[in-house]
C-alpha cells in the first residue's frame, strides 16, 4: 500500500527532462535506473469555467537516500513548474 506523502521537493533533471535525484527533508534522494512519466487526465469537465489543464504530469521512479534500501515513488510537476513527492510505494 503506498504512503501519501504529498511534500514540496526540490527536484534535479537530467540534461533530456528526466529528475534524476530529489530532496526531501533535507536527504538527497538518487533516482535508479529510468523514471517512467505517466499522465493523469484530471475530471476537468467537472470545474467551472475553461481548463487550464487536462493532464497531470506523474513520474515513477525508484530512488535510493545514500546507500539505504531503495524505494519507488511518484513524484508531480505542478502547473507552475513545483514538484511534489506524491507517493512513497516502499
């Protein structure tokens, strides 16, 4: 079952847009291997007025905090460019 997390995170990107590590409380976290995006369509047609936007942009990806046991998480890119850790898979 993953843990909501739901943590402002600064994240860093590789030179093609991939985040290849990311802080959260205050640990560098490295991402392992290839992140995977996924797009979630958002109910837009549900709110009021024009959507400004459709997809939520997702990225799965396992991560390691120095030589501990790696995890999987999702992380989220906001609308205005913030990445949130969303979920911590375990």
């Amino acid at each position: 079952m993953p843990q909501i997390i739901d943590a402002p995170v600064d994240v860093e990107l590789s030179p093609d847009g991939d985040p290849r590590a990311f802080i959260w409380n205050r640990f560098e976290h490295t991402v392992i291997g290839q992140p995977q995006a996924v797009f979630k369509r958002t109910r837009w047609w549900e709110n009021e007025g024009t959507p400004t936007r459709i997809d939520t942009e997702l990225w799965r990806l396992d991560a390691s905090r120095g030589g501990e046991e790696q995890h999987r998480y999702d992380l989220r890119r906001g609308i205005d460019g913030s990445w949130t850790l969303a979920l911590d898979w375990g």
